[in-house]
C-alpha cells in the first residue's frame, strides 16, 4: 500500500515510534483468549499490570472474572488461567474479564499512545490487518507498529509478518507456514512434552485455528483501567 509505514517491533520493553495504529500480537495465548472470550459473551476485557490490581477490582466488582497467569501457569485465587481450551467451554456471557498476563497485557499497556490500539493473535489476524487497511485508505493514517509480544520468539513474530504482509496487500506471506512457526516456537514446546507440566495441550490447536470475519479487539486507551471492546466492521476489501 503506497505511503504505509508498518514497522514489526519484537518485545514488551521496546520504546515504540510514534504511530497512528499499534497492533500488539500474543498468539501464545493472551489474545487467543481474548478473542475465544468474546466469542463466548463477554461484554468487555479490562487490561491490568498486577494480581494486586486484578483482585482490588474483583473486591470492588465481585461479578468480574479474573483471568491470566504467571509464568505461563494459574494464579492462586483468579478465576480462569490462560487456556484458550478452557475459556472456549466457560459460560462468560455478558461478563467483565480482568486480565493479566506477561507478555499481551504487558505489552498493550505500553502501546496505548496511538489513535487506535488493536490486539489480536493468530486466531484473529486477517480480520485485524483488514481492518487496519481500511483505517488506513480511509482516514490517511501511515504510520503502523506491529508489536510481536513474545521478543525473543518466533511465534508472535510470524502473526506479525502476516498482518504486516496483508496490511500492505503484498500477498508474500504464507498462512500455512505461519502456523507451522508457530507450532515451531519455543512457546509451543511447553504444549508439546506429553507430560503433565501445567499446560493444557488443547491449547495450541486454539492458537493456530483461524477465523475469517469482521470482528476485531480494539483497546479503549481512555478508560481506567483500560480495556478490550469488540466490534463488527463493514469489510470492504
């Protein structure tokens, strides 16, 4: 797309350039979560930096579920980890989410300063780099970070080049060998053992399952704390 500047930026600690869009990606499984919550009924996701944050607004709001983890694994006392598996079976029509987790969160909570923030993972991705294109032909904006949250990994990094790639409409990019670094990455692996360890196995199939539609997240940077609304968009491509 003439005049797009779409930057891929790997890590949660990078200082961003300044951008009419931030993209933050957590396909492993942040924003799969997200994404599969939505779909399930949740009305909205509020994005938080502590357990300490989480659980003085779930005292505040006891209807509020609280979901994430630490190191990958459950947080004493939350009400869901971070198991696409397990949020696709969970009844979250019309609830609120208070999310936290290492890498998605972390990393949106250091993007808010766009016009527009959307987040997404695999599952999601076509539908997010649509809709980015059209703000893009339709408002002017330019100038685009692409945020792969896992920094040193390959996962995020792949989703990254795949919107960066269908954001520009250059068609480089394949979607198949995307999921196969995906399922290469060294996220994946803790999936892949065939040992209990704490990680559902379910859940990598999850994050490598894409969805053609007209449903992106978009950050609301103004709220506090912020948070993850969904809506529908009129495609146009």
């Amino acid at each position: 797309m003439p005049g797009a500047e779409v930057r891929v930026i790997q890590g949660v600690d990078q200082g961003l350039p300044p951008s009419d869009i931030n993209i933050v990606i957590d396909v492993i499984r942040a924003f799969t979560v997200a994404h599969l919550a939505f779909v399930r009924g949740t009305r909205e996701i509020l994005l938080v930096n502590s357990v300490e944050e989480a659980m003085a607004l779930k005292a505040q709001q006891p209807g509020y579920l609280l979901a994430g983890e630490i190191r990958g694994l459950p947080i004493p006392g939350f009400d869901l980890d971070n198991s696409p598996y397990r949020v696709s079976l969970a009844e979250l029509q019309g609830r609120t989410l208070v999310q936290k987790t290492t890498h998605g969160v972390t990393a949106t909570l250091a993007a808010l300063d766009a016009r527009y923030v959307l987040v997404t993972g695999f599952s999601n991705a076509s539908s997010t780099a649509r809709f980015a294109r059209g703000l893009v032909e339709g408002t002017g904006f330019r100038r685009i970070n692409v945020i792969a949250s896992h920094g040193q990994d390959d996962d995020d990094l792949a989703c990254a080049e795949l919107i960066r790639d269908r954001i520009l409409n250059i068609g480089a990019v394949d979607p198949d060998s995307v999921i196969e670094r995906i399922r290469a990455s060294r996220p994946a692996a803790k999936f892949l053992t065939g040992q209990p360890n704490g990680f559902e196995p379910r859940d990598l199939d999850f994050c490598v399952r894409a969805y053609d539609s007209d449903f992106v997240m978009q950050v609301d940077s103004g709220s506090a704390p912020p948070r993850i609304g969904w809506g529908r968009f009129v495609d146009h491509s």
